[in-house]
C-alpha cells in the first residue's frame, strides 16, 4: 500500500488530537475503521507511528518524523488542490449541477424542487452507500454537493475542508414485520427488542457502533446482528426473521411498520458539503430546498408526523409547568 493524502490526514488527526477514539470523531469514522486504517499504514511506513498510554496516544520517534513532514505536505497539498479546482470550476460553470448522497428519504424530492425553481439547470446525481466516498468525490471535484449524514450524538461534521450545513435531526424508529407482537406499540424502548435479530446495512460510518452502545446503555448486547444490504435487511424483516434500524422519514413498505423509540433516542444528523470556492452561490437555496423536501418527507410519514406532533405537545406542556409564577398570581 501506498502513503497517500487521506492517511496523512488521519495520522495527523490522530496526532493533534491524542486518541484515535477522539480522532475518528472528528473524521466522522467508526473508531474501528480508523484502527484498522492506522495498522495499514504503519505497515506501509515500516514501523509503529504510535503508543498507546492510560492518558491517550503519543507518537514513537517515526510517528514524530511523519508528523513534521505532514505538516509541510498538508497545506501544500491542500493549496494545490483549492487552485486546481478553481480552475477547473471556471472552466466548467455551465456543465450544471452535480449532487451526490447516500440512501435517504428525500434525494428525488431535491432534484424535483431544483427542476421546477430552476428549469435552465441540468442536474445529475450519483449515490453511494459510503459517506466518505461521496464526501472524497466533493474534495476532488466530481461532485459539487453531497447529501450524507452522522449519528446525532457526534459533534463533527466531516472533512475540514469543505463547508457544511445540517439540513435535519431525525430519530431512529424500529422497523418490524406487521405481525410482529410490538409492532401495535405507540412507543418502544430499547429493552423491549433485547431478544430480537437484527439487520443492520455495512458501512464505514458510525452508526453500527452507536447502536451497539445504545444496546449497552439499555442493559444488553444484540443478540445476533445480519449485515446485508437494504433489500435483503428489508427481506428479513418482512419474513420476520430480524428487526431493523430506519431513519423516522422512511416510509415503511407493505408488511412492516416504524415504531418510535424512547429516550433517549438514537437520531441522525442530515448534513449537506460542498467546497467553498465551487457554486458556492448556490449553496443557500439548495440548503432550502433540501429543508423543504425533507418536510415534505415528514409530512408524506403519518407516524413520524404523529411523533413529532406529541413532542411538541410534551415540550408546551413541559414549558408551561416549568414557567415562572406572575406577580398577580
């Protein structure tokens, strides 16, 4: 394997912020994904680039000489980069619009607002199921937007180089077979599904691992976990042989139903990137847009509707108790 940018990225992660677990939070990684990546390249660069300690992380005498040199090579890489996609953006700013994202509820429901608001734009679309493959194609100029996402709970956005914007928070419902005992349930909590099978889809992003400690939290460890593609998730929980995660805006096909889940919520954040120098004049009203299909989502969702109707009424009710008394009462 070869030294490339992105490795010298994460090693220079790793180093500022002494912990890979820290690190692959602000890289927007599973923790796992980043200490495999890490074994890789200290088999590249022919030794161990870190030690671990009770306080963290600190770099062997190689790790240091790495770390100076990327310090050199990063901004210089990253200039290169910024002037080259300039260039390249104004040589190409009428070749319309290119959006990337992952699996989602609401992609369609973009492109159909952007072709209605603005006819004269040709837009194209690719989808991945790797947030850091579509985020990768936005630094290098293949896309110029991405629709990708985090677990709610993590305060990264993602590659420090481009600009990004949170579109919406969802919670994560359940998704059963119809004739699954829970599946009338108003609301579930976690414990509840502690004998259950669940399918989970792959991915390098976090969302395997927060699941697995929201189990943890609730007092047990999954049963037995399928990873599968979205289909054939979607096949075992119709053949009721597993439950499965869903985002509160997927809307659930013929034979299964979405069930809320109780605080505390596992959610999910829905972010949109960009690079800052390449339309971003654009960036503001696809934000809009892509709020109002994901309203639009919601709206479409009789049971997150539902949901998020009761909590805003908890919040009123809440609100109004907690309330200071007036003078004259």
């Amino acid at each position: 394997m070869e030294l490339e940018f992105r490795h010298l990225r994460m090693i220079r992660a790793i180093g500022d912020a002494g912990s890979v677990t820290k690190a692959a939070d602000r890289l927007g990684l599973a923790q796992s994904a980043l200490s495999s990546q890490l074994k890789r390249i200290e088999a590249a660069v022919g030794g161990k680039l870190f030690e671990r300690g009770r306080e963290g992380v600190q770099p062997t005498p190689l790790g240091v000489l790495v770390l100076e040199r990327s310090r050199v090579l990063l901004p210089a890489m990253r200039q290169l980069q910024e002037d080259a996609l300039r260039f390249a953006t104004a040589a190409r700013e009428d070749s319309g619009l290119h959006l990337g994202a992952t699996h989602g509820p609401f992609l369609g429901a973009l492109v159909d607002r952007l072709a209605t608001a603005r006819p004269e734009l040709a837009v194209s679309t690719q989808s991945s199921m790797s947030a850091s493959e579509l985020v990768t194609r936005v630094v290098d100029g293949r896309l110029d937007f991405a629709l990708t996402g985090y677990c709610g709970h993590r305060s990264a956005t993602g590659d420090e180089r481009l600009e990004w914007r949170e579109i919406a928070v969802d919670p994560v419902f359940a998704l059963l077979n119809e004739e699954h005992p829970l599946a009338g349930e108003r609301e579930l909590r976690l414990q509840q599904l502690a004998d259950e099978r669940w399918a989970l889809p792959p991915g390098e992003s976090c969302f395997g691992e927060c699941f697995a400690a929201a189990c943890v939290r609730a007092g047990f460890l999954p049963r037995s976990v399928y990873e599968a593609d979205a289909a054939s998730c979607l096949h075992l929980v119709l053949s009721n042989r597993a439950a499965a995660l869903c985002r509160a805006t997927f809307s659930p096909p013929a034979g299964t139903v979405a069930v809320p889940l109780a605080p505390p919520l596992l959610s999910w954040r829905q972010l949109i990137c960009w690079r800052p120098h390449a339309l971003a004049h654009l960036a503001d009203e696809l934000l809009r847009h892509a709020r109002a299909a994901h309203a639009e989502a919601v709206a479409r969702n009789p049971v997150y509707a539902a949901w998020r109707r009761q909590q805003e009424e908890t919040a009123v009710r809440l609100g109004e108790r907690g309330a200071p008394l007036s003078a004259d009462r």
